[in-house]
C-alpha cells in the first residue's frame, strides 16, 4: 500500500511542505509592515532554518512504512536517554544505564514484533530489574536517588515515547502519526506566537520564564481546532469522528504538549543548564525540541486504543509467534 | 559513598564534532564498548604477533588518577599502554595524543575518541588554557593519563630529553606518575612505516612518583621532567 493512498497523509505531507515553503514569505510580509523587531526576526529564521532538516527526519520514516517509524523512534527514544544520562551525570552508573538502554531496546522490539502483551509488560518487568541492578554495587549510599533517575529516565524516553513505536503497527498508523506530529510542533508555534500577541501574565515563571497564560490558552484552543478539523478526516468511519472526540483529543494533545514542554524546563532548571544537548543547532539537545511529545505519544494511544484499538486488525508476534 | 549529585559530563552543551576534540570528553556506552572491543582485539593482536610481555603491573595504584609516562618511537606505544591496563582502569585511561595527528579531520577524530578514547593536545597552539583544564581534570576526576613527554616519535629509537608539560600537569599535586618503557615498538613499526613487522614488545612499569612539594613554576615543570626522563631511561636497562 501507498503511503500516500491516504488522502490525509498526502493532505498533511503536501500542507508541511507547502507551510514551509511559505514561512519566509510570511516573515517578510511581517517584516514589511513592520511588525517584527530584529531579534524576533533572527530567532524566528533561526528555528525556520532547523525545521528544515527536522522535518525530513521525521517525515520520511513515517512515509516509509512500520518498521522504519519504529525503529526512528527507537533512536530517538535511546538518543533522548542518552542527552537525559549525560546532563544529569547518570551515564557514569554503568550498570543500570546499560539496564536502561537493555529495557529501550526490548521496547523497540516489543513495538516491531508487534507483542502488545511484552510491551505492556516491559515497564513493570523493567523497573524491577532497574530496583534489583541498583543493588549490585552494594551502596546504600544514594541507592533511591540513583534508582529513581533511572526509573524517570526510562519511563520518560523509553515507554512514553515507545507508544509512539507501538503507534506504527495500526493499519491507519500515517494519517495518525502525521495528525499528531503536526499538531504537537504546530501547539508549540501556537504557544510561541500566541505569547508574543497576547502573552500578559507568566504560566510558571521559576520553571519556563518564557511561558505564558495567553500563549497556552491561544495554543489550547487553535491546537484543539486544528486536531478536530484535520481529524475527522483521519478518523473517519469510526467512532473518533464524532465532534466530542475529535474535540477531546485535540485538547489531550495541546495539554499533554505543553506539559511535556514544562517537565524538560524543570529538568534543566533543575540541573541548571541551558539546553539538554547541543546536537540540533540553533535548537539545542533533541530533548529541547522533541519535548512536547513525551505525554503526547501515551494519552492519544490509550484514549484511541480504548474506543477502536490500536492494530487490532494486523498480525501480532509477527518474529515470536504464539 | 555520597548521595546522587548532578554532574553533567564534562563535555555537555558541545556539539558532537566539538565533543569528539574536547578535553572534557568522558566515554558513554557506546564509546566504552567500543574501547574495550579495540582493547581485547589489540591485545590478542600484540600478544599473537609481538610475543607481548608486561613487567610491573603491581606498579600500577589500585585507583585512579593517576599519569604514566613512556617512551615514544612508534604508533603502537599507545595501543600496547592502554592494552596493558586491567579493564578496570581502562575506561577511564586516556591517552594524549597529538592533535594534528588524529583529531584533524572527523574520521580520524572519531576514531581516535570512540576506539582509543584518547585527547587531544595540539603541538602547535598547546597553550596553558590546555595544560590546565588537563590538570584540573586530574585532580578532579576519576582518570588516567597516558603520556609521552618526548612530544613525538623518536627517528633513531633513542629517547629524546622531556619536554617541560608533564610538570605543568603534576607539580605540587599528589597525582602519582608511574614510568613505563616500551621495548620493540620502534623496531617493529617505527615512524613511517605503514604496517608493523613481528618482533618482541616488552613493557615495563616503574615505581610510581608524586611531586607534591615541587613548585608549580618553570623551575619545578623542568624537574619533574628530569626525574621522569631518568626514572623511564632506568627502566631501560633492566
């Protein structure tokens, strides 16, 4: 099948490009009335310049199929564990961040071998054995703190993201996969410019100075709309398509988003640095652009597993059987 | 024993090609893999090929840091050094390695950062900013240099006089610095030569030394360099 045969894949993927195609003609028209100072210019261009490269990173894998979605977001499930074990120190721990990696790793395959049983099971088997490595270097010294990092870190990038991995085994996984990411980076533009327009009042300003009331309730509502209007396309035929659950989701999504965005903000302020990595430049680390998506990929798998399922109709255990 | 405390590596916020040049490298999974992978397989290559003996390894402290400093008049000193650490010690072992040599292009960079988990230290521009982020970094952390003062490979198989950089390191620091002597590396693949031919590889560790009331000034960089020259020069002979 055509990843394209969808028309809301070809829509989506037709839209991103054209959006970006677009962008600069929208600064510009801004900057000719006047609208934009030098900085906001610079760093608007800054982050136009990097989606360049990151949209092709994350649309290819999507078009090219299953085990190619799964295996991008497993990368991108040990590369985010690998910024998050190197900003808090945790990599030094070898033991149990090789645990941790073991447990991203089996989460990948789990998500190809399309064994929802495994792969539910993982994060509970995992963490037991996260609690158990701990002991092996017999210091009770520090014992729950080195513990618990492991655990957050693996729960975080491993399990929350890995949804997104299970995602890619539902027959309609493009359309939904496209929705989701399109929505999620465009609530983050939301929040951005809508904080610019009507940003008053600070949403939490020890965690993101940055953030505000207006920039999360105008991300909220344009997010929420562009979720319903696009997804009555993704969804339709099934129960998803009625208003009340499109509109649901879509207000997930922004919610989930935004605080997403807000424990990685925590996380740095916590560890005092700036950015979580350096490898996306003008960006940061991958944790600072792909935050957004760690509460994202469980609510939406969840909430669409519950009311029609996710892959029901595709072969499970595709290498394991049974 | 302490409580966790946050301490982000010593190379976050750099970007991966900045990462594989700096000073503050420290080795995560993939690199310590890989490192141990190129020990295991140099070693087996040393010991099939050039009979290869270690002599001293009770020389060696049980912990870090601390700094060894041998001879140099072949590209496999630096492999047979750091094949010769017990893999306890071998992940946090570095060797310096001269940065015109393999950190110039990425390839070479990431060769020499992820399989031989060396440094760099540029010849030319190696200015005192180098030399002390290197030794704060010894006095600091868990680490283990491995160094070879003649600052290149000897032509003749000679042992040229120290240069004055291993006292910037070590003098009044309680770092203990270990001799070595690598007897047949030169023979067996001295500079130019594009592969290695058989023939014997001995290496010898000395006595470790501190240099905690040496002063931190030319005077004191110039006399550990001595010392060290003379204590490497007598492990020649025996």
């Amino acid at each position: 099948m055509n990843a394209f045969d969808h028309p809301v894949t070809l829509g989506i993927t037709a839209g991103i490009v054209l959006l970006l195609v677009i962008t600069p003609v929208i600064f510009e028209i801004f900057q000719c009335a006047g609208r934009l100072t030098p900085e906001l210019r610079r760093e608007l261009y800054a982050r136009y310049f990097s989606w360049l490269i990151l949209v092709p990173i994350m649309l290819v894998p999507i078009l090219a199929g299953r085990l190619a979605t799964i295996l991008a977001i497993g990368m991108l499930s040990l590369l985010a564990y690998r910024e998050f074990a190197r900003a808090t120190g945790f990599f030094r721990n070898r033991l149990p961040s090789a645990m941790v990696v073991a447990g991203i790793v089996l989460l990948i395959f789990a998500a190809a071998d399309h064994w929802y049983g495994f792969f539910m099971a993982l994060p509970s088997l995992t963490v037991s054995a996260l609690v158990i490595v701990g002991l092996l270097t017999d210091q009770p010294k520090g014992y729950i703190q080195r513990v618990a990092l492991a655990i957050f870190a693996y729960v975080l990038f491993g399990v929350c993201l890995g949804h997104f991995g299970y995602f890619a085994n539902d027959r309609n996984f493009q359309p939904i996969m496209l929705l989701i990411l399109l929505c999620v980076e465009l609530n983050d533009v939301f929040a951005f410019c809508c904080g610019k327009f009507f940003g008053r009042r600070k949403l939490a300003p020890n965690t993101s100075p940055g953030k505000t009331w207006g920039g999360a309730l105008g991300a909220f509502v344009l997010t929420t709309a562009l979720f319903a209007g696009v997804g009555q396309f993704v969804f339709a035929g099934t129960v998803l398509a009625a208003p009340v659950h499109l509109i649901t989701m879509g207000a997930l999504l922004s919610f989930t988003g935004q605080l997403g965005d807000l424990v990685i903000s925590s996380v740095k302020r916590d560890l005092g640095v700036k950015d979580m990595g350096a490898s996306i430049p003008g960006h940061g680390g991958l944790l600072d652009r792909f935050d957004s998506l760690l509460f994202v990929g469980p609510a939406l798998f969840h909430y669409i597993g519950y009311f029609v399922g996710v892959g029901l109709d595709q072969p499970m255990r595709i290498w394991t059987g049974g | 024993m302490s409580d966790w405390e946050y301490k982000p590596a010593g190379d976050l916020g750099l970007s991966p090609t900045q990462q594989l040049r700096s000073l503050g490298r420290e080795a995560g999974l993939v690199s310590v893999l890989a490192h141990g992978a190129w020990c295991a397989l140099t070693n087996g290559y040393l010991r099939t090929a050039h009979g290869f003996r270690v002599r001293g390894l009770e020389h060696l402290p049980t912990e870090p840091p601390f700094v060894v400093v041998a001879n140099h008049g072949s590209h496999l000193d630096a492999v047979a050094l750091a094949a010769a650490l017990p893999g306890r010690l071998r992940d946090c072992a570095f060797p310096i390695a001269a940065g015109d040599t393999f950190f110039e292009t990425p390839v070479t960079a990431a060769f020499a950062a992820i399989f031989l988990n060396a440094l760099p230290m540029w010849r030319k521009k190696a200015g005192s900013h180098a030399m002390e982020t290197l030794r704060n970094r010894l006095e600091s952390d868990r680490v283990i240099y491995l160094l070879f003062p003649e600052g290149t490979r000897s032509r003749t198989g000679g042992m040229a006089e120290f240069r004055a950089g291993i006292g910037m390191l070590v003098a009044g620091t309680a770092v203990p610095v270990v001799p070595a002597f690598l007897d047949g590396c030169h023979s067996a693949m001295p500079p130019g030569a594009r592969c290695p031919k058989f023939g014997r590889i001995t290496l010898r560790f000395g006595a470790p030394r501190k240099f905690c009331e040496t002063t931190n000034d030319r005077a004191g960089w110039r006399e550990v360099a001595s010392t060290l020259e003379a204590d490497v020069q007598a492990l020649r002979g025996d």
